[in-house]
C-alpha cells in the first residue's frame, strides 16, 4: 500500500535528525527533499531570534533573491494577509495566501505589488514553532502553471513543522555550548538612510557588514535580513511592550562561539531627516538569557525564577518577589534543572551565564 505524502515527508526529514549537519546545509536539504513530495517553483527558509522574531540569517532560492528585500519590507512596514508575526501566535501556525484570502490573493498587496509581477500565483508560510516558541519561517512559492495550495498541502506542512523548528531550536542550543572564542568579537557601528542604503560605517561596521553578506551569499549590494530586519523594525517605530526587551534588536551566533548582537535604533535631526545607527556588539550575559531559556524551553515562571536567582536572590526572596510559596519555588526549580541538565543553583547559573 503507498504511504500518505505527509508520512512520506516525515520520513525523509526524521532521516535528517541523526545526520551533522549545519543550520545552513540542513535547510537545503530539507527543501530539496520537501520537493520531491510537494511541488513548489521557489523557498526561502529563514532562522530567527525565539525572543523578538527578526531573522538571523535566510535561505533564498533563486527565482524570490530578487523580491526577498522588498518582501521583507512588507512584513515590517505594511498591513497585509498571513503576515509572519500573525502566524508566530496562530493556532495553525500555516496558512498560504490563496487560501485565507478566499482564492482571491489579489487582495493582498504583496500579491499585487511583489509576487504576480515575479510569476507565483500563490505563497505559503508556516512559523516554525515548537513547544510553543518560533525558530524560524519557512515560505514555499507557487507559480501560475501550479496552482494554488491545497488545504490538504498544509496539513502535510503543519505534520513536519515540529520537525524543522525542532532540529533549528537543537542547532541554537549546541552553539550555545561552543567555547568561548579566544579571539575578541570585533564590533562596529553603520549608519543607514531611511531607505536603508549605507552611508557611513567604521571598520567593525564595515566588517560585520562584509561577513554577513558572504554568510547569506549576497554581492555588496544587498543588505543582509539580519541588518535589514532590525532597521525595519526600528523604522516601524512598535511600541515596546510593557517590561519587554528592545524589539529593534536581535542576538545569534554570528562566529565559532561568538554571539553578536545587532541593534538599530532611528535617529532625526532637526531637518526632518530619518537615518538609522545599526550597532554590532558581542553579546552580554543580560542578552544572551532569553535567548538561552528559550532554548532550554522554560515556562514564563520559570524565565523569572531564573531571572531572580541570577540577582543572588534566595528562595524566601524570589517567593517574595514573585507573589508564591517557597515550596512552589523548590517545585519549579526541579523542572529547571531537569531540563538544563544541571544539579544545583550554582551550576545553573554557571550554565546560563558562563
């Protein structure tokens, strides 16, 4: 009896679990053997920071390379059907353009504007979640002469999503183990105009910008997502959320064991001009905590335990500090330690800060 295609995909992915790979090379093999079950004429697979969602860095197949900047302008920047930050907190974390515009995607402006002048009728997107927290994105496109995408297509989509998000989350958490670089990480500073051409940069600007172009196998023309999506952030002008980190910002392993954190905020001056100072700084242990907790896939409570013991606090002062018993304390530090693999407070702050 032949497989479903959905058990099929599966397959072909959980074939991936075992092999080394890395984050880069994993994505394109997935998509190649995604296609040979589920027909689609271009992909972009995209990291992100669990914590505010901007992407660490893409992969861009060719026929979308030429539209992916303006794509990206579109999530940020525009209101539109089955946006990214939609899915990240969707139920069903899939959905495809053609489908939740009623087979009317003409609706949507990035169909008009962006996708049917580049020839795809239809485009799916999936957030790249599991246990509740997003890796990644992935997005599928369909050209005229395919049609648009099945209800049945995203259910085959929706079986693998924990597979993918699942293998993006183990790839984070084991550059989390790298040792420290003995070599110091070199930050910088590039200024940006409000259309995010480059117009000033010092040498660590000029660096980090070089390194991540070649990291995305972009020409010196382009502007790498990582820099492009904090400044499209910092353009957007989100209001920050009530006791939340900065969301113009983002932290990931740019190198061997060095974490780089990337954040734009936007300056004007008295002439009424906008431009945007993009920073390049190694990441400190205050930046590199909600991304570690995410990986480890703490509760919220347990994020602000660990965040109370980090200040020295005892178990009488974080129970006071956070409105609950002592014992409830003891109780969610025994799930802490299960999943960090550590035995003691001292050990798990040695973990999370070393």
């Amino acid at each position: 009896m032949m497989k479903e295609p959905s058990h099929v995909i599966v397959k072909l992915l959980q074939e991936l679990d075992q092999a080394d790979l890395s984050s880069l090379m994993y994505r394109e093999i997935m998509l190649t053997r995604l296609r040979t079950v589920l027909p689609f004429d271009a992909a972009c697979c995209t990291t992100v920071d669990p914590v505010t969602l901007l992407t660490t860095g893409a992969i861009t197949e060719q026929g979308v390379e030429a539209i992916h900047g303006s794509l990206m302008d579109n999530e940020y920047l525009h209101e539109d059907y089955n946006k990214f930050s939609q899915l990240a907190d969707a139920k069903i974390p899939v959905s495809a353009l053609g489908q939740i515009t009623g087979g009317q995607p003409e609706l949507s402006r990035r169909y008009r504007e962006l996708l049917r002048p580049a020839g795809f009728a239809d485009e799916l997107r999936a957030a790249l979640k599991v246990d509740g927290v997003c890796w990644g994105f992935l997005t599928l496109f369909r050209s005229v002469d395919n049609g648009l995408f099945t209800a049945e297509e995203l259910t085959w989509i929706e079986d693998i999503i924990p597979l993918i998000a699942r293998r993006l989350k183990a790839g984070t958490l084991s550059r989390l183990h790298t040792n420290e670089p003995e070599q110091q990480l070199e930050e910088g500073i590039l200024l940006l105009d409000e259309q995010l051409v480059p117009i000033s940069l010092n040498s660590g600007g000029n660096y980090w910008l070089g390194k991540l172009q070649q990291a995305e196998g972009q020409g010196q023309q382009k502007l790498p997502g990582p820099i492009r999506a904090v400044s499209l952030q910092a353009l957007a002008e989100k209001p920050l959320p009530q006791g939340g980190l900065p969301t113009a910002k983002l932290c990931f392993q740019a190198a061997a064991g060095q974490f780089l954190t990337i954040t734009a905020s936007r300056l004007e001056g008295p002439s009424g001009l906008v431009q945007l100072a993009v920073s390049f700084t190694a990441a400190k242990a205050a930046d590199l905590l909600p991304l570690i907790t995410e990986a480890y896939g703490l509760s919220e409570r347990e994020k602000e335990i660990v965040e109370q013991l980090s200040k020295g606090k005892s178990t009488k002062e974080v129970a006071e500090a956070l409105y609950i018993s002592a014992y409830t304390v003891q109780d969610h530090l025994k799930s802490i330690f299960a999943k960090t693999g550590v035995k003691s407070r001292r050990e798990l702050i040695w973990q999370l800060y070393s």
